[in-house]
C-alpha cells in the first residue's frame, strides 16, 4: 500500500511502528493551530521508517533484528543489596553494570532530597564502579555535573 510517498509494509510488528510514525506526523501537521512538523522532525521519522523497514526486510529473510539488552526487573532492583546503588538510604541508582553506571552520571544532578555528604559518598561509589566497569567519567567532581544546563542556579 503506497500512502503519502511511503510503502507500508503489512506485517506485524513493523506496520503498527510505521503506522503510529505516520499517525505522529498527521497529528502534528493538521492539529489546530499547530505548525508543520519541523524539518528536523520530518527527517527523524524517515530515519525511523527506514529503521523499521530496514528490520522487517532482515526478519522476513531469516535474520534476527537488534535486541536490547534486558534491564534489571523491578523485582530483581529490589533484591539487590543497599552497596550496590549510589544511593543507598534512597535505592537510588543501581550500580550493576556498565549501563547503569553511565546512567548514575547522566542522572546524578536529577536525584533530589540528599546533601552534599551523601553526594560524596554517592561518587565515590559511582568511580569505584566506573572502574570495575571500565567507564570513562570525564567530570573530576559531581560538582562539574552542576555546570551549565538546567542545574545552574545550585
């Protein structure tokens, strides 16, 4: 079925990813008083439609798409000991593996409600793992997190 300069291929998985793509597209450009979707939007949902085509065509021939690496289950998060997060006292992000170290960083400015000794504490736990999970952390201190960006008025 050809839509809108598009090939939709009817199968499965692939036609409700390209269906809610052009879905997203169509709302955005003919919502009242909503403007045309950006070039860059426009650009990010080819890129995606390409994506999806791309993985049903390796399916529909005997290969097996890209698969995510399962995270950690609520149940197995709450199994885990107090030392293996940054934050102990809150369970606060879980330092198991190199994902989740590379994601205490990213989110470190966003945990809300310790002080600046937890916060120590907190990245001292962060590099040993770093470490153990070879992580490059480019910040000297979680003070350099601080810098810039939302988080400027701290």
């Amino acid at each position: 079925m050809r839509r809108a300069g598009v090939v939709v291929v009817r199968s499965g998985y692939t036609t409700t990813i390209i269906g809610t793509i052009m879905r997203r597209i169509a709302r955005t450009t003919t919502r009242k008083g909503a403007g045309m979707a950006t070039t860059k939007q426009k650009q990010a949902a080819r890129k995606n439609l390409e994506k999806a085509r791309q993985a049903q065509s390796d399916r529909a021939h005997g290969g097996k798409g890209p698969k995510r690496p399962p995270g950690l289950s609520t149940a197995e998060q709450n199994d885990l000991p107090a030392s293996k997060f940054a934050f102990p006292d809150e369970r606060k992000e879980p330092l198991t593996d190199a994902k989740h170290v590379r994601n205490a960083v990213a989110r470190f400015d966003q945990v809300e409600g310790v002080s600046d000794s937890e916060r120590d504490r907190a990245w001292r736990r962060i590099k040993a793992a770093a470490k153990k999970y070879d992580v490059e952390i480019e910040a000297t201190s979680w003070r350099d997190l601080f810098k810039g960006g939302k988080t400027k008025k701290r």
